[in-house]
C-alpha cells in the first residue's frame, strides 16, 4: 500500500487517463508538480483517445486493467 501512494507518477497517469475517458478538459488537471502534471497530461490524451475510439463502458475496463498494471 506504501509504494502506490509513493508512485505519484502513475497515480497521475491513471487519474489522467480517467478523465480523459469520462470526456473531462485537459484544463481540470488538478496537479501542480511539472513532471506529475506532464503524466496526468499524458494519461489524459490517452484515455480521450480511447474514448474516441470507442473504448468506454465494458471494453474500457481491459483498457484501464492494462494501464494500471504498467
């Protein structure tokens, strides 16, 4: 449980990634760090590609189990 809450940069990318999937502005990111913002940003422009290819609901959910685990 430490090491997720030590991995700041994948946290951001999931975060990321999810928003970008729930059709959320690039704008909403809430982080400030550069590096941890550059992350969300690019989850972000992958889950809003995702999302424009149609991966929401079922098949998002392959997606998002791939994505966490690198």
């Amino acid at each position: 449980m430490k090491r997720q809450k030590r991995d700041v940069y994948a946290r951001a990318f999931k975060r990321g990634y999810l928003a970008g999937v729930s059709g959320k502005s690039k704008d909403s990111c809430p982080i400030d760090q550069p590096d941890a913002r550059q992350e969300w940003l690019n989850g972000w422009r992958e889950g809003r590609t995702d999302n424009w290819e149609g991966m929401t609901g079922v098949s998002g959910i392959h997606k998002l189990a791939n994505v966490t685990a690198t």
